[in-house]
C-alpha cells in the first residue's frame, strides 16, 4: 500500500507544545496517547522523554527539557532548541491538550487498522486458499487491541483552575491569607480574594492608576468567590473584614472633634443668621432695613457654608442601590459591600424596588460621576465614586444572576473577578492551629495605616507604571486581544475579557500600596510588582471562564450538556439524529441542522462517536446517522466522577 498512513502532525505538535508549556499536563495525556502512536520519529522520542521526567518527579518545561536533552547529546538530533520553541507556538491554548492527544491516538489506532488491512491483502495475494485467508483475518482481528474509549474531555476543560496565588501578595497579607486558610480549613481563594476587597476598601477612592496618557484605573474591585453552604465563609470574613471595623472606629475618633466643631460653629451661625434675619424684619425704614436685610444673607450663607462631617463609614452589607448612592455621597465617594451571602444581587434585581437599579454599581466600579436627584432630598453628587464589593455567594446564586435583567446585559459581570475554588468540605483537619496573634496583629496594624493614611487626602493619589511595568501592561493587552476576537477563547466572555488588563492595572495599584507603607503614593508601581499582580490576574481569568461556564454563557456548550441529560435520562446507548431531534425541545432546536455543532463538540470531546452506518437497501432517503454513547455517560449517578466535572486540564 502506497497511500500515507493516517497521522496529523500539528497534532503531535501541539500535544509535546502544550506539555512544555504546561507541564502539570502529562499526567493525563499519558494516559490518552502513548510514544508509539506518534507518526513521527522525533515525537514519538520526545514524548518518551517528557514522561521519563515525569515518572522522575523532574520538571518538563522547556528549560528543563532542552538541559536534559543537552546532557543525553541527542538535542541536535531532535531539531535542537529551535524547534521545541516551534512545537510551543503550534499550541493555541493548552486546555485542548487533551484534545490533541485523541486526535493522536486516533490516528494511531487508524494506522493499526491500516496495517491489518495490507496484511491481509498480501496474504489474499500470495495464492492461499480463501477460507485460510478468512481464518487469518479473524484470527488478526481477535488479537488486535479494541479501540478504548479514552476518558472524554470535560466540556469545560477549565474545571479546576488554578489555585489562588497567595505567594503574590505582600507578606503581611500574604501571611495573614495562609493563616486563616489554615485554622479555617477553607481554600485560600476565598480569603486571598477577601484580603483583595479588604485593601480595595482601604484604597478605594484615595488612589488611582496612571497607565498611560488619560488612561486610569480607580483602586477598587468586585470580587465574588463561589461556595456551597456550610463552607466557613463568615468565619473568614469575620477574621479579614474585623480589622476595617477598627480602623473605622479610628477614623471616627479622629473625625469627631471636627463634627463637634462644625456642628458648634452650624448652630452659632445659625442663629447669628435668625438674629439678623429678625432685625431686618422689625426695621422701620426702608434704608435701614436694606441694610439688615444685606447682613442676614450674609449670616445665612455663611451658615450654609458650614457642613457637619458624616460619621465615618467603610463597610455596609446589604444595601440598595438608592442607599450606596446616600452613602457613597456621605462618604466622599468611598463604600464597600462586604458580606458572605450573596442577597445584594437579589436587591439589585429588584427585590424592593421591582425594577432593577445597577447604575451606582457600574459608575461605583468604572469611577464615573454619579448625580442623583429624588424630590423627597436634596439632588447627591458623587464626582468619582469608588464602590468596593466582596462577597461569598452559593454556586446557586452564580447561575440565579446570570438571568437577572441587565446583569450581563449592562456589564455587571464584566466588572466582577469571580472565583470557584474547589470546596474543602469532608477533608478539613480538624483542630487546626489559630490565626498566630503576631500575623493577626500586623495584618490589623498595616490595613488601619492604610487606611487612615490615604483617608487624609484631599485628591486619590495618582500611582504611575514604572517604565518595565509598563511594557508589562503591554505585554498583557497584545496577549488579551487576540483572545477577544470571535474565534479566541474569550469569545464567549468578551465582555469580561475587554476589562481584564484594566483589572490587573488595579490590582497592581493595591499591592503596591500594600507593599510600600507609607510611601506607597510617592512612588511608581515597578514591574516585580506588576508581575504579582499578573499572577494574580491570571488566576482571576482561568476562574472567570469557570464562573461564565457554570452560567451557560457558551450557548453550544450548554446546548451540549442539554443534549448529555437526554442520554443520561433515557440510558441509550446509540441513537440517531432523528432520534435526538424527536426527543429534545423545538424551543430549543428548532430544526436538525442546529444539532450539528453540538454533535460535533461532543465527538471532539470524546462522549460520542460516529456509528457505522447502516447499509443502504433501495431507492429512498438516506439513513439518518447515528452516534455510539461514551460508556461513562450511561453509568448510574455517584459510581464514577461526574462527567461535568472532569478532570483538570
């Protein structure tokens, strides 16, 4: 046989990029494709050499790689440094390395087939009789290796995402995060993102990020962490948000003297302003009395220039829209909504209002101004709201405010950094160490500094990118766009992923002021920190595609699952496409054709397969084409690992 065997080389390609560039990876390629099933040489060499690394608990990025190759000499063999930079650049984006790897495989066992099929036609060709021909052929077919099913793809590869990098922060937060993780026996995503709301409610308001030209970013974030009930989220939230209660109090200490003057000074000029006005009134000729009547507007307006500073305040919990405007008015512009239930969305929504009202939540994230007038008050006006949101919500809640008018719509979820951390519940150690007082009391003692030290400014310090952060920042927008664009892996969040480097800008802001007590405004933002805050930002974009995944914002992805639950339900194990057509909603599907991507993204992630088809008996319309189930699929609830959970990738 003279055709070329059946292989893809920017498969393999991308299978080795993907390994190199994410190294965790192996572990569960390994077990899709093994060195033999790829079609050329030098892959099929470099793949024993990455799980050889493996197997040795070495790592197997491309540094490494290229050193060991080094040492065994066969570097130069195997297209040398060059080309493992080439295999890296054949991967679009490692969550399909799976994928690649049962393209692979598939063409490995195609080759197989392949091989069988020559070797029965020389045998058929050497002039043995027909039956021993037929004999062979059974007999190659008995010993040829079942093609397996491999474990399908999670729909979303993205199903355990990186855990939060606590390393990123400065240390006295850092700390601080570990220590409440571990007497909580809670993932260090939901302190590490509450730690974050924390210093955006210190900051938020007094400090602002210089990108470049009129480019800025508030100090401020919405941050959202995902967790079932029973997960400890108000013992965290207790141990990170107590410290603002207390610089709080501080600030109130240091503000009451001025309330007491002003409001001393308000009542004296108040009734210099009545005295004046009763003798205007009581003049009897008309020189006199304009006179007088000079000297009460003038009383009058100077108590009206007096104004009685608000009480301090920096957290509130549940509020309405009409409320956080009040405050953030009170306030000077700075509030956060800190709290480890999720109602805030359902006030949002309309729970007293009937309407939905998220404009002081979207102009409080981008720092708009914000006016507002009701003519039971005088008009409110904010010139550069800074709105700070911390929350915990259940992951029914996540999925509840993905159908809450206007919340994708208007761009509430763009502004939010979600987190879906993998839940500790049934695996925490019981009687863990408590929170060391020495790292409680300098977490206490830094956020009150941070507080009460941009607090006393008159306008948000402006924090400028240092030359190399700045190339960083730039780094981060060439690699965000293409993700942006209709084919790139952000498609489906393109709303979220449009406010991403601006978001790693803020982040940025805030570790900076963290790290550099007191002189954090006086100085640039460098790159190490900037590069924290990237780590940060990664770990928040790997999240989001999670989180938006949970709320079906991929339509396809979760016409896929819909079409999962029908085989789940009716337990069948090969159907048709009329067969699925008949089953499943018009409201939905409204004709067969739009079943096709869906099919198609369930092959390629492996839970089905295409069916023989059946041969074609007659004149008539062609048999409709069928599809053969993954086993997994069809397994009863609770004997294998949820297929929408997966394994991570």
């Amino acid at each position: 046989m003279t055709r070329t065997p059946p292989h893809d080389i920017a498969a393999e390609q991308a299978v080795i990029g993907s390994v190199l560039l994410a190294p965790r990876l192996i572990a569960d390629l390994a077990r899709v494709v093994q060195p033999e099933d790829f079609y050329r040489p030098v892959h099929a060499e470099l793949w024993r050499v990455l799980t050889r690394l493996h197997a040795a608990g070495e790592p197997g990025d491309l540094i490494a790689v290229a050193a060991h190759l080094a040492d065994l000499g066969s570097i130069g063999r195997l297209g040398g440094v060059p080309y493992l930079h080439t295999l890296i650049a054949a991967v679009p984006t490692t969550a399909n390395g799976p994928h690649y790897a049962r393209i692979v495989a598939e063409h490995a066992r195609r080759r197989e087939v392949a091989d069988l099929g020559s070797r029965l036609t020389q045998l058929a060709g050497s002039g043995a009789d027909t039956e021993d021909v037929l004999a062979a052929g059974r007999a190659m077919l008995d010993a040829a290796p079942a093609q397996a099913w491999p474990d399908p793809i999670p729909l979303s590869a993205r199903r355990a995402p990186r855990p939060f990098p606590v390393d990123a922060l400065p240390s006295w937060v850092a700390e601080m995060v570990a220590a409440v993780a571990e007497f909580t026996q809670t993932p260090a995503d939901l302190s590490g993102c509450i730690a974050l709301a924390a210093l955006s409610t210190a900051a938020g308001g007094r400090a602002e990020i210089e990108i470049r030209g009129s480019w800025r970013e508030p100090a401020n974030l919405f941050t959202v962490v995902v967790l079932p009930p029973g997960s400890r989220k108000s013992a965290v939230f207790t141990a990170l948000v107590r410290p603002l209660l207390a610089a709080e109090s501080v600030l109130i200490e240091r503000t009451r003297p001025a309330i007491v003057e002003a409001e001393l000074a308000l009542r004296v000029a108040a009734k210099a302003a009545d005295r004046a006005a009763n003798a205007a009134a009581a003049a009897v000729d008309a020189g006199g009395r304009d006179r007088l009547l000079a000297d009460a507007t003038a009383a009058a307006m100077a108590a009206e220039t007096i104004t009685v500073p608000a009480l301090p305040r920096l957290v509130a919990d549940d509020v309405t829209s009409e409320q956080a405007a009040s405050l953030l008015a009170e306030q000077g512009g700075r509030l956060a909504v800190l709290s480890p239930e999720g109602g805030i969305f359902a006030t949002l929504a309309g729970r007293y209002s009937g309407a939905p009202n998220l404009e002081v939540f979207l102009k409080g994230h981008a720092g708009d101004m914000l006016r507002v007038d009701r003519r039971s008050r005088p008009a409110e006006h904010v010139d550069r709201p800074a709105l700070t949101l911390g929350l915990a919500v259940q992951p029914e809640v996540l999925r509840d405010i993905a159908q809450m008018p206007g919340f994708r719509g208007k761009g509430l979820l763009a502004r939010i950094l979600f987190a879906v951390p993998e839940n500790t519940v049934g695996r925490r150690r019981i009687g863990a160490d408590p929170i060391p007082g020495a790292i409680a009391d300098a977490y206490a003692e830094n956020l009150t500094a941070l507080v009460v030290g941009l607090a006393g400014l008159a306008e948000p310090a402006v924090l400028p990118l240092s030359s190399a952060a700045n190339e960083r920042m730039l780094a981060i927008e060439r690699d965000t766009e293409p993700r942006l664009a209709p084919s790139g892996t952000w498609a489906h969040i393109v709303d979220w992923g449009s406010k991403y480097a601006g978001a790693v800008a803020r982040i940025a802001g805030l570790l900076h002021l963290a790290e550099h007590l007191p002189s954090g405004p006086d100085e640039p933002i460098s790159a190490v920190t900037f590069e924290q805050a990237t780590a940060i930002g990664a770990y928040f974009a790997e999240h989001a595609l999670t989180a938006f995944d949970d709320m079906g914002a991929d339509p396809l992805v979760d016409d896929a699952r819909h079409v999962l639950a029908w085989i789940e339900r009716s337990q069948t194990e090969r159907f048709t496409k009329r067969d699925l057509f008949t089953a499943l909603s018009r409201g939905r599907f409204r004709k067969a054709a739009d079943l096709d991507p869906v099919l198609n993204l369930l092959v390629a992630h492996g839970y089905l397969r295409p069916a023989p088809a059946p041969e074609r008996r007659g004149a008539g319309r062609a048999p409709s084409p069928g599809w053969l189930v993954h086993p997994e699929v069809l397994r009863p609830a609770g004997t294998v690992q949820p297929i929408s959970a997966g394994r991570a990738s």
